[in-house]
C-alpha cells in the first residue's frame, strides 16, 4: 500500500512537471511569420521587436504585442459633410495604410486604426468644407490626394504610413440628383444634336463634293471634246486647203497650156448662152474687140 501511495505521488509529481514544462514551451516560444513582428515588453519596458521565426519569450515576465506589417484596408462609413456653398453630401471611402515602425504603432497610440478612422472622419469634413460642391463631384482625385496628405502627417508619429485614400461614393442632395439627371439628358440632347447636325454637314460636304466632281469631269470631256473638235476643224481645213492648193496648181498648169484662140472660143461659148436668155440687153465686154483681133490677124 505505501509502495502503490510513493508510484501514485510521483506521478502525480511528474504529470505537474510535464504540464508546467508545456505551459512553459507554450508561452516561451513563439513561432512569427514573416508578415508579423513581436513587440516585446519586459516588466512593462519596450526591449525591442522580435521575429520573424521562433522567438523565445520568457513567461510571466515578457509579454508579447503582434504587429501585422501587411498593408492593410479599412473602410470610413458615410459621413454628412457640408461643402463651402452649403450643400450638405455623405461621403464614404477606403484608407489604406501599412506599418513602417511596429515598436511606435504599439508604444505612440493605443489603438492607431480606431484613431486614424477618426481623424479620417473629421480630415474629411475639414477638406469637403472648403471645397464647392461642383469640384467635390469632378475633382476626386484631388479630394483623395489632399485626404492621404493629411492622414499621413498624423499616422507617420505612429509609425504607420497612409499608402493611399479612395472616396468610394458621393451621395449629393436629392435636388442636386434631379438637376445633375435634367442636365445629363440635356447633354444627351445636346451631343446627339450635334451628331446628327455634323452627319448632315457632311451629307451636304459629300453632295457638294460630288456636284463639284461632277462638273469638273463635265467641263474636261467638253474641253476635250472642244480641242478635239477643233483638232478635227484644223485638220480638215488643211486638208481643204491643200485641196485647194492642188486644184489651182492643176488648173494653172491647165491654163498655161491653153491658147489665146482657145480662150476666144470659150468666151464665145458664154456669150452664146448669155444670148439665149429671154434679157433683151447685152453687154460687150471692152475687151471684145481684142479677142476678134485673134481672128482676124489670123485670116
């Protein structure tokens, strides 16, 4: 019996070792991924930043704060903000940030995403205030710029750098809505009435470019036609001409070959016929009387 009581005192001996052995491991040793670091206190003082891999940590004594350095997204809910002509609109956006320094994002702030989402809120109405309604709808990216400005001189003490801000949705007074659609359609209006007019200049352009064409094909076949009209007069002038030419070449060797005698007869030939015409007046050429010398010298 006492033998079975030590056996029984020593195991329970033993299994309180081994739980307190595996308490010890498992708040000694720390396995980090590479994405987190450990900021480690020490009797609640700051002994720096540990990991990434296996990091001892000594229990009780140090306590550990993870820090994930991934760049991480957070979303600011809408917020009714009033611009500078008093128009009130809700706003709402994405601010991303990423942890440059994880000892100041623990030691500087207690909780640096609950207060940079603040002073993303009240940044916010502080920009919309001094901005028209007009350059809040079209100048967003200005809006994102100036709000990632502003964050980040107040986050960068924290260690945490402001990457980027993204304004997600702007919800305008329903008035502005209904005057903001009214003028749409009237733009749509507006660009299909230009479309169309543009499509009837250049329906006109087309036309008057054809007539155009048109006519100046006409007038060059009427040229064309003109100067090969007028080639064709020229060469048959020519050849009239040069027909001309030969029947007086002809004619004047004819006539040199003929007689005065010959010549007499002719004469007489037409006269003979003048004769014959009912006329009851004649008349004598003066050269008559030479052309009857022939004639008679002859006899």
């Amino acid at each position: 019996m006492e033998t079975a009581g030590v056996f029984t005192s020593l195991f329970c001996v033993v299994g309180f070792v081994v739980i307190v052995l595996v308490i010890f491991i498992a708040n000694a040793v720390r396995i980090v991924p590479e994405y987190q670091r450990l900021v480690v206190f020490r009797l609640g003082r700051c002994v720096g930043t540990k990991g990434p891999g296996i990091v001892i940590l000594i229990p009780v004594i140090d306590r550990a704060v993870k820090v994930d350095l991934r760049e991480q997204i957070r979303e600011v809910p809408q917020q009714t903000s009033i611009t500078k002509d008093n128009a009130p609109i809700s706003i709402d956006f994405l601010w991303y940030f990423k942890v440059l320094d994880p000892s100041q994002s623990v030691l500087q702030v207690s909780n640096f995403e609950l207060s940079a989402a603040g002073i993303a809120a009240t940044t916010l109405r502080a920009v919309i205030g001094g901005i028209p309604l007009d350059d809040v709808l079209s100048e967003r990216e200005h809006i994102n710029n100036m709000l990632r400005s502003r964050l980040d001189e107040v986050t960068e003490r924290w260690g945490v750098k402001v990457t980027n801000v993204e304004i997600r949705e702007i919800v305008p007074p329903r008035d502005v809505q209904e005057a903001m659609n009214r003028q749409m359609s009237a733009e749509r209006i507006r660009r299909a009435l230009v479309t169309e007019s543009m499509g009837d200049q250049a329906a006109a352009v087309n036309r008057a470019e054809g007539t155009k064409q048109a006519a100046i094909l006409t007038a060059e076949g009427e040229r064309q036609s003109n100067i090969l009209r007028a080639q064709g007069d020229k060469e048959a002038q020519a050849l009239r001409a040069e027909g001309f030419a030969t029947a007086l070449e002809k004619i004047f060797a004819a006539a040199g070959k003929v007689d005065q005698k010959t010549m007499t007869l002719q004469y007489f030939e037409t006269l003979k016929s003048i004769g014959m015409s009912p006329s009851t007046k004649y008349i004598f050429p003066m050269e008559f009387t030479s052309m009857l010398e022939n004639f008679t010298k002859g006899k």
